[in-house]
C-alpha cells in the first residue's frame, strides 16, 4: 500500500528570480530549487501562455512585464525561444489541415448484459471489441485560403488595387462623354 507524502517546493530567490515560491505539490520532502527568471520565461511561453498571462504567472503588472523585456534583452530572447516551439506546433497544424492527412480511428465497443436482482438492474460487461479503421481528413479550405494568403499575400489578396491616371480619366471622359 503506498502513501502520498507532501514535498513543498520553493525556488531559492536571487537576483534573478521574479517568484520566490511555488505551491506545495504531493510527493515527499522539502526541497530547494534554482531556476533563473530566464527559463521560467521560457517555459511558460513554450506551454503557449501569452505574455499578459506570463506576467500574471510571475506576479507582476504587464506593463512592468513589457519594461523589463525592453531592457533585459536575456529576457527577450528567453521569451523568443519559448514561443518558437508552440508556433511551429500551430503552423505544422495548419500545413497538415491544410493538405488533408491520414489517421488511424479505434473505437472500443461493449457488450453487455443486463440483469434483475432483488428489483435492482445490473449491467455487466462481457465482452470488449476494439476497432481500428483508416480514415482521411480531407484538405480544409479555409486552412488553405489562410495558408495561402500568408505565404503568397501578393498573389492571393482579398482587394484588389486599381490605380487610374490622369490619361486613363482623360481617355474616359472621351470615351464616355462626361
């Protein structure tokens, strides 16, 4: 039989710590732990927590948050760094929802018995089928007008842009008698 114990965990605060605490957690002792402001930055970015977020995360206002990462420039990058990986998430997303893609479906279906005991209804399971079938996510249009507007914005705009001259007005207003 196993038991859960407390360990309290806390960051040893230094010169480059925004948080001087973590919450408690179950498991076992009491423990130091040294992490630089830097890499909690960094972490929290790579969950995908925007920067007002992060800020709330380090007990701080966001416009306090802005400041340091104006000056600190360890800080900017550690923020840089942690956001690259959920974009690369999200853009390979896109691609692939944007191509279409394979996938392999399981369902798991239970059969049962049902049974009356003493007015009760009991159901009891007797057997388990697990199927596995191959499917295809066809392309989504959207994902592909999205891609395709940001990738080549020149080619694939909404808006069209016309510019008419002083001779195009002048052949007009020949053409057109006005």
């Amino acid at each position: 039989m196993s038991r859960l114990k407390r360990r309290e965990y806390s960051i040893k605060p230094d010169s480059h710590n925004f948080i001087t605490d973590l919450p408690s957690c179950l498991v076992g002792k009491k423990e130091t732990i040294e992490i630089s402001r830097y890499k909690i930055v960094q972490l929290l970015a790579e969950m995908g927590l925007f920067q007002h977020e992060i800020a709330l995360c380090l007990n701080m206002n966001e416009d306090t948050f802005e400041k340091h990462l104006t000056v600190d420039e360890k800080l900017r990058t550690a923020l840089q760094l942690g956001k690259r990986k959920p974009d690369q998430q999200v853009q390979m997303s896109l691609y692939q929802l944007a191509l279409g893609y394979n996938f392999q479906e399981t369902t798991v279906e239970e059969e049962y018995i049902v049974s009356s005991k003493d007015g009760v209804l009991c159901e009891t399971i007797i057997g388990k089928k697990v199927k596995k079938a191959n499917k295809h996510q066809p392309a989504n249009p959207t994902a592909v007008l999205f891609w395709l507007k940001n990738r080549l914005p020149k080619v694939w705009k909404d808006r069209v842009e016309a510019t008419i001259t002083l001779r195009d007005r002048a052949e007009m207003a020949h053409r057109f008698g006005t």
